[in-house]
C-alpha cells in the first residue's frame, strides 16, 4: 500500500471547523480556540477482540469506532470539534478497504460537524483501530459521573440490549429466538450502527446539574460507575428498564443479559433532581428521544455504594458484571 497516495485519499478538501489551522499534511495537527473548555478522549477498536470483518464490513468498523468516542463526548455534555485516527494495516487488508473505514467515520464527520485532523498509518498484524477526539464543552455543562446527588431520578435514553442481541444473531446464537424479519435486521442495525446521543446532551444547558454516563459496557457497569463516582446507592427497577418488545419474547435469561450487560448501545444513563426532571423530560420529547425513569438515588447504607435491583420487591446488589448477589 502507498501510504502517501492513502494519506491524501483520506484528507478532506476543507475543515468544517474554522478553528483548525493545520489539519492532516505536517507533523501534527495545530487548532486555535480561545477561552474554551476542551474535551478528550481515545478509543481502540482491535479485530478479534471488539470487532469481526465477519460480522462488520470496514465502513461499520470506523463508523463504530468513532461512535464510541462521540458517545464519550456526548456523556460529558460536548461537542465534538476533531479526531484524530490511528491504524494499524495487516497484510491481507486492500487500500480500498481502509478508505471504507475512513469513509464510515467521515459518514459521522459530515454529520456532527467534525474533522480528521490527523493520525498514524502502521502496518501490523491485527487490524487496528485507534481514535481520539476532542470537543468543547461550557463549563457550566460539563456531565460528572460524580454529580449524582440523593433523591436523584436516575433515567436512561432509548432501549438496553439492542446492540448484543444484534450480535447474537450475527454469530448465530439464535436457536432460541424467534423473531420476524423486521425485528432481526432492527437488532442487527443496532448493533452495526448505534446513534451516539449527542443530540440528548446538547441543548440541556439550562439544567443546572445532571451527571452522565454512556452505556459501553452494559447499564449495571455504568451504574455502578455512577454509584461510587458520586458516593450514593441507586436503587433501580428492573420492571422498568426499556427494551424493544418483540412478537415473540426473547427467552428471559437472554434478554435479561442483554439488558443488563449488552454494553454498545451508546445510550445515556444519568441523574437529576427531581426540580429539573421536568426540562429534561420535555428536552427529550421535542427531540423524539425515549427516555425512562428507571430508579432513584439514595444515601448509601453500607460503607461502600452499591447499585440496588429491586424486582417483584425484592432488593438485591447488581454487581458491575450484571449479576445479582443477595
Ligand atoms: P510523521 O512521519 O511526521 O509522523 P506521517 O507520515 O505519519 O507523519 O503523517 C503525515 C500526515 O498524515 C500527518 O498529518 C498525519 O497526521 C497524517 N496521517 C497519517 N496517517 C493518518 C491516518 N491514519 N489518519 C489520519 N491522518 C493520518
Ligand atoms: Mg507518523
């Protein structure tokens, strides 16, 4: 591969952020951005691990990969402005393959304002897929995980599960399963193609304080994230979890799983008091976004906070792996 004819083939003809002043073409990228609040964060998307070419084709690889970093953004209340993208090529990936990744991450680009300014291109044994982003934020709205306070409504956006059980039916665990067409490729969509909620945490400057965090790794980790971040137990419903109902149920040992610890949804969870619930509630209307109240805060009983599951009233620990310990 011509690492420089693939340089230029993925350089974009101009910035949609004025505030880059050299993007792709020198050592390193240079931006100029005056009194504000800067934002990052990296993810690594390795084949094998977080990700199958048998399951995937290349544009869902980097459209997913750079998901997971607008997601970042979006659970810390910013927007995104660059990202910076690091490859490692193996052997038996084509030129026109990995322009396939860039063109799924500049599919996200276009979409939510943001540009490539820079990266690394190495050759290697396992495809690679390394991507950071920087956005800004008001500091007044910066979402903490340690800003969950007691008496919190803890609420979610969209439905929990979609994404793993997508990938269930991608790697053909489905046996059990019986769903109609329809409702296979939903999953399967979710699960290429989740919807990083920025559109959410935008726009909800007006809520003085709300902590978030976006679900990578399945809600009971996340809550659990939140519970001892902020110092407080959460207390959560499971009846009350959203997940896609289907014509058939899924057999409820998977679903469960899959609502509890399919991570890759990319959705909110978080908290605010129940004075500013009622912005936030009509926020989320006026953008189409599902959202549940799913629990509450509370101050903590033992001498660590723990996430509480309360189901047909019986209370139990949900621990960060999905499991229930009485
Ligand atoms: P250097 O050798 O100085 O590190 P490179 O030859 O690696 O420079 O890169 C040249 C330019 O191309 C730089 O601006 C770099 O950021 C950009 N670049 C290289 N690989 C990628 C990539 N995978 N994605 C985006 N930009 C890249
Ligand atoms: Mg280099």
């Amino acid at each position: 591969m011509d690492e420089f004819s693939f340089i230029r083939s993925i350089q974009q003809s101009s910035y949609r952020q004025p505030s880059v002043v050299k993007g792709i073409g020198d050592d390193a990228a240079v931006f100029r951005t005056s009194g504000k609040t800067l934002v990052t964060a990296v993810d690594t998307f390795v084949e094998g691990i977080h990700f199958a070419t048998e399951t995937m084709n290349f544009k869902q690889v980097g459209y997913r990969a750079l998901t997971a970093n607008l997601s970042d953004l979006a659970a810390m209340g910013a927007r995104p402005l660059y990202y910076l993208a690091s490859i490692v090529v193996p052997s038996w990936c084509s030129l026109q393959d990995i322009e396939e990744i860039f063109n799924g991450m500049d599919e996200l680009g276009i979409k939510y304002d943001c540009d490539l300014i820079g990266g690394d291109t190495v050759q290697g044994k396992e495809l690679t897929l390394s991507v950071t982003i920087i956005g800004e934020v008001s500091e007044e709205s910066v979402r903490y995980r340690q800003d969950v306070q007691e008496n919190d409504i803890i609420f979610t956006t969209g439905t929990l599960g979609n994404s793993a059980i997508g990938l269930d039916l991608l790697l053909g665990h489905t046996k059990t399963y019986d769903l109609t067409k329809d409702e296979i490729t939903f999953f399967i969509e979710r699960h290429r193609s989740p919807t990083p909620r920025l559109a959410f945490s935008h726009g909800l400057g007006d809520v003085k304080r709300m902590a978030l965090n976006d679900i990578s790794d399945g809600i009971a980790s996340e809550l659990n994230e939140l519970a001892t971040a902020s110092n407080v137990d959460i207390l959560i419903d499971y009846e009350k979890l959203p997940y896609t109902k289907t014509k058939t149920e899924i057999p409820a040992s998977k679903l469960r799983a899959a609502i509890l610890s399919g991570g890759e949804d990319f959705e909110l969870v978080g908290a605010v008091s129940t004075d500013e619930w009622e912005l936030v509630e009509q926020h989320a209307k006026n953008l189409e976004i599902p959202l549940t109240k799913i629990g509450v805060a509370r101050a903590k009983k033992g001498d660590m906070p723990f996430v509480i599951l309360r189901e047909k009233q019986i209370e139990t620990v949900l621990s960060a792996t999905g499991y229930n310990h009485l």
